[in-house]
C-alpha cells in the first residue's frame, strides 16, 4: 500500500473488484497521483456489491484513522499500519456474512463487548501438531454485533495462525494475515484482561 494519503480528497477513492488478479482493489489520491492497492480479499470472501465501483464513505475514513491509531503502539511500520487498516476498513464494508466458528476456540468469561478497532487475542482449542503449548492469534476487531454477543475479527499477524478441528484432524487451518472469523465474546481475550494466573494457565509465558 502507498504512503503519504491526501485524506482531504478520501471521497474520491474508489473500491472495485479487480478480476484479473482476483482481488478487492482501493484506487486512492497520492501527492503523486492516483494509485492502486490491492487488499487481501478474493472474490470468494466478498458480497455482491463489492463487485461494482464504490466510493469511499464516511465511515471508511473514519474506521481507517481508528484502525491507524489503535495499531500505533503496536511494532508495525507505517506502511504494514496502513495495509493492515485499509484491509480492515475493505473486510468490515465487503466480506460475506459469516457464522461463529467458536467450537475450535477456547472459551472464557465473557466481558463487556469490544470495540471496533480493539485488538484482542484468541487461543485455539487445538494447535500444530506436536506443538506442546497454546499458540495464540492477533485479531483486530472489525465490527461487532452486541444482539448476538459475538464479533468480525481479522488476523493481524504476519505469521499464519494453523489451527485443528479436533485433536486428531491431518488437516489443520491456517489463518493468514487477513483472515476473517467471527467469534463470540466469550473467545476472545481482551490483551489489558491478561493477569499472570491467566497467562500461566494459557501457557504462553
């Protein structure tokens, strides 16, 4: 993604599906120019309407300053800051409805409900094979439904999240950076509720 934005002009930046590379595309304002980048959403991952031409909205610019903000004090570059907000913004207007996959989470007291933009953790029932220890997942909040207590997250980090179904699957899961999930309240771990009884529990000391 390109650095240096002219959030000024933000109404003019335009969302299409590119079929070529099969990609949901952001053609944005530079102080160069126009320029294109491509989100980490395929076709399968996306509603109908993102298959047309769509403008930046309101919300858009907005979720994607929050997006920003709340990764600040995280160890990403501007740039790996920008990608990861514009995938964000492009996963809360675009992706598909989906349901809850908490039965391979773990589950724990359910809190207040997150925020959007939150980055948040969950913990895997099952890991890598022969791992011996919990491995767990950075996700970004993207929205959140309070009605039915559970959330759109997006894996965060560069490194692939490989999960199991069940203790004995041969086909593990692999949440790439990008990924999108919905989880209920009660699998995710808020990172300011860590306390050192939970972190000894979750092995991840």
């Amino acid at each position: 993604m390109v650095n240096y934005v002219k959030f000024d002009e933000w109404n003019k930046f335009r969302w299409h599906y590119d079929a070529k590379s099969d990609r949901l595309c952001v053609t944005i304002i530079t102080n160069v120019g126009e320029a294109v980048g491509q989100t980490l959403l395929s076709k399968v991952n996306i509603c109908d309407k993102a298959l047309g031409v769509n403008y930046f909205t309101k919300d858009d610019n907005e979720c994607y300053h929050d997006f920003m903000n709340r990764l600040s004090d995280l160890s990403f570059s501007y740039n790996d800051r920008s990608m990861i907000s514009f995938n964000a913004v492009a996963t809360r207007r675009f992706h598909k409805e989906m349901k809850p996959v908490d039965a391979i989470f773990r589950k724990f007291e359910a809190g207040r409900a997150p925020e959007v933009g939150e980055v948040v953790l969950a913990f895997p029932q099952y890991t890598l094979k022969d791992s011996g220890s919990f491995q767990e997942g950075d996700f970004m909040v993207v929205e959140v439904d309070e009605e039915n207590r559970n959330c759109y997250l997006m894996q965060i980090n560069q490194n692939p999240l490989v999960v199991g179904e069940t203790a004995k699957d041969k086909a593990d899961i692999s949440l790439k950076m990008g990924t999108c999930i919905r989880l209920s309240f009660d699998r995710i771990v808020k990172v300011a509720s860590l306390n050192y009884s939970l972190i000894k529990t979750l092995n991840i000391a």
